[in-house]
C-alpha cells in the first residue's frame, strides 16, 4: 500500500520534531509499505531520514509531488492551522477527493485544542499575553476550519481518548468514522536495561521541549531537597528561565540541550532509573511511553491523556498537576522503595508490549486503511 504522509513539521538532524509521525513512517516500512512523507516549507528539498523519504515543498508544489507518488492513502498529521489549511488543505483535498483517495487525519495534540486554555504559554511575559489574547480572536476561526478538515475526511484518528473529547468539544463535531489509537512505539528496541538497577534509581530523566505546557518548572522545584537528580533532556524558549529557577531552588538538576539521535535514545534511557512527565497538558506523550518500554517507571501529572497510560499504583505513580510537594514525595517514595520501584517497571514494559508495539498499532491502522479505500470505491 502506498501512504503519503502529510505533515506540519518531521525529524532531522537537527531537530526531532513530530517523532511520534516519525515512528509511524517506521512502522509502515517495517510492515512493507510505501512511505513518503510531504512537509510543507518555504524551500524544495529531498532527503531521507532514516531510511523515508522526506519532501519538502512550497504549497503550490506539493500537488505536483502528490501526482508523482500516486498514493492509495493520505494520511494527515498535525496540520489545522491557518497557513497550512488555506495554502495546502485547500489543494490537496480536492485532489484526493477527484482521484477517489481516502483522507484519513490524525489529531494529536495542539491542532486539536485552543491554545489560550491548555496552558501553552506562560502566564508572565508581554508577548505569551499577547499572544494568547490573539488566541482568542483566532482560535475561533482555527476551530471552524478543523471541523471543515474532519467532515472532509474518511476517517479521523485520535491519539487518546481526552483528545478525542477535547477535539470534539471544540470542532462541534463528531465523526461518525472516528478512532482512539495511541502514537506506537517501537518495544523491540526499546527495551529494558539487563543491569540491576543499582544506584541509577536515584536517577530520573525527562525528554521535552523547555516550553510551559511541558511543566518543568515544577519538576525543578520538586527536585530540590532530594536524593535523586533529574536530568532534562530539550531544547526550548523558556532555557534562561528554567535554568535561573533550577539555581533559586537549588535543585539537582542537569540539562542536555544537544539533541540526540532517535535510535540512540534506547541506550541513553538505559543510563536512568525514572521518567518525570509533568506535564499541564498531554495528548499522550510518546517519549514518557517509550521510557517506561524501557523499564523506567513514570511519575506523571493527572493531566490530559496521560492516565490512559500511566495507571496509578500499577505502571507508574500519578500526582497533581503543578503541585511540586506532590511530585517530589512521589519521587521520595519511589527511590526509597525498591519493591515498588521494579513492580513499576515490570508492569511498565508489560503495558507497552501488549498496548503500544508496532505489530498491535499497524493490525489497527491497517483495519482502517483498507476500509476507507473501500469507502471511497463505493
């Protein structure tokens, strides 16, 4: 089957960004698929990454690389808003519509919410107010648009329950060819350490962007006055100010800004004992399920997608969001006790084999491919 990937933003050498399309991509390749993968740009580009191809095109080419690949699927990822929609929704829709191709839309996360209430921006600074005062205004219009996208399409995917009702809620619609399937992960290499745990228990990582919906501000805050240290790993606009915070507080924390390879990151999570996602707002969070494919159990925010994934007591221990007291007894509690700690772990990996592997998530989404090529052929 050939799928065309049409996508917001996708990883480089330079910047992982959309990784969870990026594993995607890999799944289908790995189960013998066609892979290309579209992103529109200002300049014309082709490379691959990783082994797919990846073109990036200004608006008024893409059709013409559409024509080329000649694909039996477009899959859509990341892209209602407004540039995006108007310059490219607006071409390639007909197209897929005209040729009889199914459009399948992906929701993950921000395209799906208003960005003036799921805490993107800071609540300080003049430009995060104007921006989110500019939200107001545009968010609506940014919700008609996305409710034009999802009656266009076949079917539309959700990556987690929360974001289905969330995306709902706000597009004011329902379709009636919609799906809650989880952003896969790759379990046969990222796997759990052989090593016994030893003193990496003490050691907690977290892999997010520096911004405000990511809330490393209070993982900061909770590593202070504790054993443990916490290693983040991003890149971010809010570096100079969670780095001043780390020095107020005192806190063991260290950041890596240089970015890692994927496939490396299997080996870099090896290094660690847990995973922090303290998040404020969370379609699912993709890098803390692959930590925890690693055998790293999560403490986590009560936030957004997130319990769909991290059940309390079980796989991983939930906490209030931006409650730092919260998080830090949670921490206390987990490196003081090492029953609990590989009762975690184990329980961690064994949700992500059977829930979140690529052979499971592929059965699922090939389902739909084929059904929505039968749709369009009726």
């Amino acid at each position: 089957m050939k799928i065309l990937l049409l996508v917001r933003d996708y990883p480089s050498e330079k910047s992982y960004a959309y990784a969870f399309v990026h594993a995607r991509a890999k799944m289908y390749v790995d189960n013998k698929q066609e892979v290309t993968v579209i992103v529109p740009s200002k300049y014309e580009s082709i490379h691959c990454f990783e082994g797919i191809r990846v073109f990036r095109a200004p608006p008024y080419r893409i059709p013409l690389v559409f024509k080329k690949f000649n694909p039996e699927i477009l899959a859509i990822h990341g892209l209602p808003f407004m540039y995006d929609f108007v310059r490219v929704h607006l071409k390639i829709v007909p197209l897929c519509k005209k040729l009889g191709i199914p459009i399948i839309t992906w929701i993950h996360g921000a395209e799906g919410m208003f960005v003036a209430s799921h805490h993107y921006l800071p609540s300080f600074g003049i430009k995060p107010n104007l921006i989110k005062f500019l939200g107001v205004l545009y968010d609506p219009a940014k919700r008609t648009l996305l409710r034009l996208l999802l009656r266009r399409s076949t079917c539309v995917v959700f990556a987690s329950k929360w974001m289905k009702d969330v995306c709902e809620k706000y597009a004011l619609f329902r379709h009636p060819r919609s799906y809650v399937i989880p952003n896969p992960v790759d379990v046969h290499s990222f796997t759990p350490s052989e090593e016994d745990i030893g003193n990496k228990i003490e050691k907690a990582v977290t892999v997010r962007s520096l911004e405000w919906k990511y809330g490393l501000d209070t993982a900061i805050k909770s590593f202070a006055k504790v054993k443990a240290t916490l290693t983040i790993l991003g890149q971010g606009s809010l570096e100079g100010y969670l780095r001043a915070l780390a020095r107020i507080h005192e806190s063991n924390v260290i950041f890596l800004t240089k970015p890692i390879p994927h496939n490396e990151m299997p080996f870099f999570y090896k290094k660690y004992g847990f995973y922090i996602a303290s998040s404020r707002t969370e379609g699912q969070g993709l890098a803390m399920c692959e930590a925890m494919s690693c055998g790293l159990p999560v403490i986590a925010a009560k936030v957004g997608g997130i319990p769909e994934f991290v059940i309390d007591g079980v796989n991983g221990l939930l906490v209030p969001p931006e409650d730092f007291l919260s998080l830090r007894k949670a921490v206390r509690n987990l490196i003081s006790d090492k029953t609990l700690y590989n009762s975690l772990s184990h329980k961690a990996v064994e949700f992500c084999r059977k829930k979140l592997s690529f052979e499971t998530i592929f059965a699922r989404e090939y389902d739909i491919f084929k059904k929505s090529i039968e749709l369009t052929d009726k």
